[in-house]
C-alpha cells in the first residue's frame, strides 16, 4: 500500500487560487472536502474530530452543505470535541441534511482536528487539521491555515482514479498543490490504526 499526500496551505488556495483536484477547482478547505467526494463516489460514512465547531445553526448548517451536500447521502458522526457540546450544531446540521451517527464522546478535552472518509468500515483518506471544523476556518479568509490530506492507495481501490490525476501533479505541479507519496510501501492498516486510536475517544 501506498499513501499520498496533498498539503493544503490556505494561502495558497484562498488567496492566489483557485486550485484544482482532478480538474475540480476548489477555493476553501470545504469545496476541497466535497471535490475529494465527487472523486470517490463510494465513500459512505465520515468521522469528524473537528476540535472547535462553528457553533451558531446558521454557520453550522453552511459548513456541513458546503463540505457534503444536500443531495448525496452519507452516515456522518462527531467523535470529539475541545469544549463540552461543542458539536451540539454541527450534529444538527448532519442531522438535517445528512445521516446522523449517534457518538458520545467522553468528557475530554481534544483538540485534534481531523475528518476520517471510510468506505464502509475502510478508511480510505483522513484530512489533518490545523483547522477546526468551523466557517471561519473551512469558508472565509479569517486565518491563515496548514492541512494535510492522507490518501490510501491500493491497485483497484477507490482511490485509484485520482492517485493517477495526482502522479501528474507530482511531477508537474500544474495547480499550486504540494502532492507526495510514501517511499516504500506502508502497513495496510496504517490509516486504520489512527481513526481507532481517535474513536477512543468515546464512551463505552
């Protein structure tokens, strides 16, 4: 197994973009979220640890249709949290235009940001924060941000189609994305092992 890389410098993207991902131009860390989807149509459940959450209905409804859509269905739950309901909108918003996946996270400070895409029970990709899964961080220019994409790529996994878009972009860096890939192969269970590390997270 392999696994790419994408560095996502919001200077970049925001400010001297758009960049692009297999030809989807994206502009913020929330249209990067939804062009990865439309790459990977089996994607069916995502886990976000979003650390500081947009907290107002209005601003957590807007980041959860602009990253996933209102249209394509996906199971989607909340792992952790930096402050005590924190997510409470967030979860929400899933509610309201997603598939709820009913977590409850111990009463623990976390301030890890990430968001974990499965096929199934596989994970396929995880996106490392430094941004909180907020508006201010994910749609508007408030701060500067540094995230890094993590991709799993197998021979005929659901991946494959833009591992060979982002092979060019290695070689070329056509777009303004700093792409990368593992210099020797990687445990299968490597992406695995990070998203059960972070459900610990949760209750029993």
């Amino acid at each position: 197994m392999q696994v790419y890389s994408i560095f996502l410098d919001k200077d970049v993207y925001f400010f001297n973009g758009p960049c692009y991902l297999n030809g989807i131009p994206f502009k913020n860390l929330a249209e990067f979220v939804n062009a990865y989807l439309t790459c990977n149509k089996e994607i069916n459940n995502l886990y976000i640890a979003g650390a500081c959450y947009s907290s107002s209905k209005d601003t957590a409804e807007k980041i959860v249709s602009a990253c996933f859509g209102t249209v394509r269905k996906y199971n989607i739950g909340t792992i952790s949290e930096y402050t005590k309901g924190g997510r409470s909108a967030v979860d929400d918003a899933i509610k309201k235009y997603q598939t709820s996946i009913n977590l409850n996270p111990k009463d623990k400070k976390d301030h890890r940001k990430m968001v974990y895409f499965l096929v199934d029970e596989e994970v396929v990709a995880i996106l490392i924060g430094s941004s909180n899964f907020s508006k201010n961080t994910y749609l508007t220019k408030y701060s500067s941000e540094a995230d890094l994409m993590l991709l799993k790529y197998e021979k005929g996994n659901s991946n494959e189609k833009l591992v060979k878009s982002l092979e060019n972009d290695i070689q070329a860096n056509p777009n303004g994305l700093l792409v990368s890939k593992s210099l020797r192969t990687v445990d299968a269970s490597f992406l695995q092992k990070i998203f059960e590390e972070n459900m610990g997270q949760l209750k029993k």
